[in-house]
C-alpha cells in the first residue's frame, strides 16, 4: 500500500509540493519551539531548588549602600535578632532562619559568582566554590534535599571543625565517590562534611555552581540581613503586618531600609526572562500550526471531491470506504514524514542527541503525526460517503 500511496503522490507532485514545503517549515520551527520548551522543563525539574512554598524572606539594608558605622551594625543586628524572637511567638510562624547567600531569588548567578567565591583545599587540590552561610533552621524552612547524610546542626564540631554540607559537582571535581566525614580546608578552618546536596539552584533555570554550604557566623556585622520564614498558608498579610510593626517600634527604620516579600512571587520573577521567550516561540508556532492545519485541510478536502470518481470507482471494484480513508491518511502521513527528514538531518548538526533533545523531536514527530491525520481524515471521509452511481453520472 505504502508503494502505491508514493507512486500517487510522486504523479501528483505538483499539487503536493507546496504542502511539503509548508510541512517542512513547520517541522523545523516546531522543533526548535519543542527543543526550547523540553530544556526549560527540565532544567525545572532538576534537584537543587529549595521549597519556598509558605515561605518569606525578610531583614533590611543599611541606608547609603552599606556604609553605615559598625555601632549601626551592631545595633541593628541586636534588633533584628529581637524581631526575629518576637515573630517565632505567632502561632503562625513555623520556623525562622538566619543566612548569607542561602536565600534563592534574590540576585543574578553573576553576583554569587563575585560575592561568595572562594576556593577549599583538600588533597593537593584547590578548587572555586560559591559558599552558602546558614543557619540549622534553614532544614525547616527550605527542606533541602540530600543525597547522604544531614544538615548542619552545630555551628562548631567537637573536635573544632566546621561542618560543611557539600554538592555533588564539588565531589566530582574532587574526584570523589565517598565525601562523609572528610575534612576540606577553607580560610585557615578546618570543614567537616556532614551531608551531600544533589545542588543548589539560585534561580529557578539556572546550572547548580559548585557549592559548599557552612554555618554562618552569628558574631559577623553585616550591613544586609537576609532571613526567611516558613509560615502557615494564608497568613503573608498577618507576617508582613507583624514584621513592619516590630521593626518601627525598634526604631530600626531610621537606619536601614526593610524589606519583607513572598518567596512565591520572587520565584516567579525569576522564571519569567525563560517562561517568556518560550511562550515567544510557542505563540507564533500555533498560529503557523492553525494556518497551516487549515490550509492543508483545505487542500485535501478539494483534492478529495476531485477525486469523487476515483472513489466511486474503488467502491465499486470492492474497496471498502474505511479503506479508501486509510488511503488518503495515509498520503497525508508519508507528506509530513518526508516534511520531517530534512528538519532531523539539520536537529543532528545544531543540536546534540541528548534525552532532552530527543524526547523534544519525538513530540514534534507525534504533533505532526496528529495534524497529518486530522487534516485528511475528515475530507477523507465525506468525499467516502459518495454514492459511486451518482459520482458516475457526473463522468
């Protein structure tokens, strides 16, 4: 059957041509749309995001940039610390946590790459890291996931050492298979590692930089305070509300700017730079996939009618009619599978044959599969309700 439909259409190829053509165009920006949408998913899906669900990050920044005097500092340290213990009390509070760096949301990769490099040693080796200070509350608040072992729980080890929990780039560029109980030395400290995260992500499409998370000091001035809340659903009013009356009361606002915000919308924010390139690709692809879809729909349906007698004269010499709309279903199949090769020839040369990639070209083959079969079947099937003795008088 198959030789038959290419011989039929190969005969009418000058009525075909221009389907082909647009099916071939179709594929290619298809598949570049598909592409675009399956990277975007998985790098979502990826482990390294911390759950911010419920969650709100709040603390302030010095005004003038952070050139505040270390009395300021201090001051304001004392004072949110006194913030902190007063919001713990609400019922509606789950847990409070203290960092430098941890928060996800907040600044572009760029800056965690300038502000929180440093370099541990470990074997002879020297290796760039972005170091994450934090708190143990940030178990509560952020859920982290881990590979081996736990979280940090103690600021400083028995035996003086700090514990460290290090991601899983950090030991493959150590060469690593085992990472627990093994000591990395950074600025003069002895680490201890304590636990292996998969990653962390700081913004929700971003690569997870080689990362090593330590307790953070709480005797350090710092002009920024960054701290997060898990809370109960529903009460981000009641939070905000709370925060901003005990940071006034304080007088704290005289010093430095608060902020307080929904790590929800902060996540969104950060999504929307891809969500919406992809949708920039996606919406002028339907439109393209509607025109298209209607155009060959219209062609086959003419197609169909011009070949009532053709129809009629199969039914009469024994054809079935669901035969005769295999045919033409067929015909529109074989279009959009040569349509397709030389949209993969060129995927091979720009893209690389990864699952993400492959599973992007599988989609677009079912999408093209699904718009060859629904714009012939119907035409198909009208012009197959044809009565052949009627269709015979109009010879």
């Amino acid at each position: 059957m198959i030789g038959h439909v290419l011989k039929m259409l190969w005969q009418g190829r000058r009525i075909y041509a221009g389907v082909l053509m647009e099916q071939m165009l179709i594929f290619i920006i298809l598949m570049i749309s598909m592409a675009a949408l399956f990277e975007a998913i998985n790098k979502y899906r990826e482990p390294g995001l911390l759950n911010t669900d419920n969650a709100m990050i709040f603390g302030y920044m010095l005004h003038g940039g952070g050139n505040g005097s270390l009395d300021d500092m201090r001051e304001l340290g004392r004072g949110i610390d006194i913030v902190i213990e007063k919001l713990r009390k609400e019922s509606f509070v789950e847990a409070i946590m203290k960092s430098n760096g941890l928060a996800p949301y907040l600044r572009s990769d760029v800056y965690y790459d300038e502000m929180f490099a440093d370099t541990v040693k470990v074997d002879g080796k020297s290796v760039g890291v972005i170091v994450k200070f934090t708190d143990k509350e940030a178990e509560r608040v952020f859920h982290p996931e881990l590979e081996e072992g736990g979280w940090i729980t103690d600021n400083v080890l028995e035996d003086g050492s700090r514990p460290a929990v290090v991601s899983r780039q950090l030991m493959d560029k150590l060469g690593w298979t085992e990472a627990m109980g093994k000591r990395l030395y950074m600025r003069g400290h002895t680490l201890i590692v304590v636990g292996i995260s998969p990653g962390v992500k700081q913004n929700v499409f971003s690569d997870m930089p080689t990362t090593i998370i330590i307790p953070r000091d709480e005797e350090q001035l710092s002009a920024y305070e960054e701290c997060c809340a898990k809370i109960k659903p529903g009460y981000e009013d009641e939070f905000h509300a709370c925060f901003s009356k005990e940071y006034k009361r304080l007088g704290l606002a005289e010093k430095a700017v608060s902020f307080c915000y929904e790590m929800s919308g902060l996540k969104r924010g950060s999504m929307f730079e891809v969500v919406s390139g992809v949708a920039m690709r996606a919406i002028p692809t339907a439109f393209l996939l509607l025109f298209a879809f209607i155009g060959t729909f219209g062609l086959f349906w003419l197609n169909s009618k011009k070949r009532k007698v053709e129809f009629a004269l199969r039914l009469v010499v024994g054809a079935t009619k669901p035969r005769l709309i295999n045919l033409v279903v067929m015909e529109s199949l074989i279009l959009s599978v040569l349509a397709a090769l030389p949209g993969m020839v060129l995927f091979g040369f720009v893209y690389d044959w990864t699952g993400v990639n492959v599973a992007a070209i599988g989609m677009t083959l079912i999408v093209m599969v699904l718009f060859a079969v629904f714009s012939a079947w119907w035409p198909a099937y009208k012009v197959a309700q044809v009565n052949p003795v009627e269709a015979m008088r109009e010879v």
